[in-house]
C-alpha cells in the first residue's frame, strides 16, 4: 500500500456532521408540515377516501421518523469519529513531543 496517503480532517468532519444534522431537523420540520397539511384535508374533504388518504399518509410517518433518526445518527458517528481522531492526533503528538 505504498503511496497510499490516507487524510482525515476532523474539522471537515465536523462540519460535514452539523450540516447532516441540519438536514434531519429539516427533514423533521417536512414531516411535521406534511401531517398538519395532510390532516388538514378534513376541513373540506369527508368521507372513507378521505379517512384513506390520511390513514395512508400516518402508516408512513413512523417509516418518516425512522430516517430522521438514522440521518441523525450519522451525524453523531461522524462526530464522534472526528473528536477520536482529533484525540489521538493530540495523543500522537505530545508523546513524540515527550510529554
């Protein structure tokens, strides 16, 4: 594997991680939008295709849920692997500094 330079940023990281998590707080933000609107249906619209509609749209929300929590995951494991690397750099270093 000669040649091979291997790079990890942990800053890089960390702003990858936060904006990930940017992204499953607005994912969530979607979610919450779409079942207010998609309740809403109710003021003008009755009946069993109505009741349909609705039903159809809450057997998706825990799938819904599920990826927010996953995305945000992600986000946790990439920062927890930037502030391990950025540990180890700082313990790498003071040992060969002789500290």
């Amino acid at each position: 594997m000669a040649g091979n330079n291997l790079t990890f940023s942990p800053d890089q990281a960390m702003s990858v991680a936060k904006s990930i998590s940017g992204k499953a707080n607005n994912a969530q933000t979607l979610i919450n939008q779409l079942q207010k609107e998609i309740h809403a249906v109710s003021g003008w619209w009755q009946g069993e295709s109505q009741s349909a509609f609705v039903e159809q749209f809450d057997g998706l929300v825990p799938s819904f849920k599920e990826l927010v929590t996953c995305v945000e995951n992600i986000s946790k494991n990439l920062t927890q692997i930037a502030n391990i690397k950025q540990q180890a750099e700082k313990e790498m270093a003071s040992k060969l500094r002789g500290r």
